[in-house]
C-alpha cells in the first residue's frame, strides 16, 4: 500500500484533461488545510510493470479517453492505492449492464434493449464469424419493446452528450443505426419529463441533488424537489454508486408524474466547470471533493480490497 513516513504528508494525485477550474481550486483546497494531506498533479511517463506508487489516493477525470492512464491506475490499484473511480469496474461498464442492474436494484429506469454492432473490426467475416446472431433483425418488435417511438438511440459506452438521439419512426432509426460504425447502441425508451435531477454522488454516502434542464444545459441554484421526492431520489442515487461502487459520479433522473426514472448514472468523470455549475454548486464540489479524498488519504482500505486478486497480492506483500 502506498504511504508515506511519520514525517511526511500523504499525497492525493489528479489526472485531468481539458479542465481549467475545479483541478486548481481542489488542489488549493486540500493543500490550504494543512491537515496531513497534499493534492498535486500526477506525472508519468512509462511505467515499469508492478512498480510503487507513491501515492495513497488517485482521482482519474481522464482515463477513458488516454488508455495509457487507465493501465497506470490498474497498477496503482495493485500497489494498495485508492483510486476514484475505480478502473476496473469503469473499463467493465456499459450503459445496457446498467440498465439491467438498475432494474434488479428495484430503481425506476427507462426500458432499454441492446442491438448488434453495424460493422466490425476487418477481419469478421459476416457469413462465418456471426453464426450466433439473427438476422435480419426485427426492427419493429424492437421499438415495440421500449414502449415506441419516439424512443433514444444512444451509445452504450458514450458519455457528454455524444452519439445520443432522439428518434420518431423506425425508418429514422434504421437511419441512424447504419451511422453508427463499430459503436455498440443501445434504445431506450423516451421519457417525456415535467422537472429533472443531477445529483452529484460522493463516497457512495453523500448525494447533492441539483435540479437541472437538459435542454438548455443549465443547473438551478435551487431544487423544487417535494421532500417525498427528495427522499427517494437520494434513496435511489445511493443505490445506484452503491451498485457499481462509484466514489464520483452523477445520476440524472428524468421525473414524470412525480415518479424519478434513472435515465443516465454512470458518470464516472462527471461535469464539475465552475461555467457549466454555476458558484454554488462548484463550490461545493470542490470543498466536498477535498472531504472525501483526504479522508481516503487517511483510511486503509484501497480499490484493490474489493477483488480477490487484491486480496491475495495484499497477502503476499506481507510475507
């Protein structure tokens, strides 16, 4: 496990992209309180196979999109360090496993179906390779299946908005479907909603509900949320990063006729621009963030603790 001596401080390392305003203002954060803990950015640049990391909480905004960074933090996870979010599960997830664990949980969510690819990597060979998979596929029973049109046609594994459509008829479905390469879609049913939640979900304990329009891309500085509705939406968030074991994550909840439906919650490197937030929230992403890490700085337990592999690399590290 990574520590530190009785001397020095326990380090929290942040890997970020293109984000200018919450990395500065959490590092500030934590290195302001003088309380045992120091957040800096993390630099590497080529990593030996199960090589030590110094340090004792890592939190990722940008693996997803730099693979290199995501085998780093495997390895950091081996080491004993508490990474937020854990790589393991973030590589694993889709948004149809989701889907499907949300429905076991017993949290409301739109009815969702995955389809077949549109193309393959070369190589397939269509005739051979796909022997398992019907076809043609029965684009009606399909929409039938989420409740009809309109319905959404998104990415499984996409995030920010992007390959996310909202679809009117079959025949633009099939449409947008033949666009969409080697990406893995999924359709879900269209909820027409009346008001709408983010929340901001933190160490799997702490939920920050925020009423938010989709539409305009805009936070309210505050909710309208009956305290029923409250309730069952911090109920039903908890559930979910429980579920997945997510320490930063948003869960959005399209509300319709007063009955929160789970419509996007695997968020694992979720929107925290001052710009985008607005003051109130941003701050409070900041302070609550440096909350969180800097008690996992002072905890044992790392992401490694939830694996049996970890287990036993745990084991053999004390021999």
């Amino acid at each position: 496990m990574a520590s530190a001596k009785s001397n020095e401080p326990l380090r929290v390392g942040l890997f970020v992209g293109r984000e200018w305003s919450w990395p500065p203002a959490f590092i500030e954060e934590v290195n302001r309180r003088n309380d045992g803990v120091i957040a800096e950015y993390v630099q590497v640049g080529g990593t030996m196979m199960d090589e030590p990391c110094p340090y004792r909480v890592i939190v990722d905004r940008i693996s997803h999109e730099v693979p290199y960074y995501r085998s780093y933090l495997k390895n950091a996870a081996l080491q004993g360090v508490k990474v937020v979010n854990d790589p393991f599960m973030w590589t694993a997830d889709d948004k149809f496993f989701g889907a499907s664990l949300a429905n076991k949980l017993g949290v409301v969510s739109p009815k969702t179906v995955v389809l077949p690819n549109k193309d393959y990597v070369p190589g397939i060979v269509h005739s051979e390779s796909l022997r398992n998979l019907k076809y043609p596929m029965d684009w009606n029973a399909v929409v039938e299946a989420v409740g009809g049109t309109p319905c959404v046609l998104k990415d499984a594994h996409g995030g920010g908005w992007k390959e996310v459509y909202i679809v009117h008829s079959v025949s633009e479905l099939i449409w947008r479907y033949n666009q969409s390469g080697l990406l893995t879609m999924i359709l879900q049913e269209f909820i027409q909603w009346d008001n709408y939640a983010r929340c901001m979900c933190l160490g799997q304990e702490e939920i920050y509900v925020m009423k938010y329009d989709p539409s305009e891309r805009k936070y309210h500085d505050e909710h309208d949320f009956s305290p029923e509705l409250y309730e069952r939406i911090v109920r039903d968030a908890k559930t979910l990063v429980q579920g997945f074991g997510y320490d930063m994550n948003t869960v959005e909840f399209a509300i319709r006729n007063g009955v929160p439906y789970a419509i996007d919650f695997m968020n694992p490197a979720p929107d925290m621009d001052v710009n985008s937030l607005g003051r109130k929230h941003f701050d409070w992403m900041v302070t609550h963030m440096a909350d969180m890490c800097i008690k996992m700085a002072k905890g044992k337990t790392g992401t490694r603790d939830s694996y049996e592999w970890g287990k036993l690399a745990k084991r053999a590290g004390t021999k």
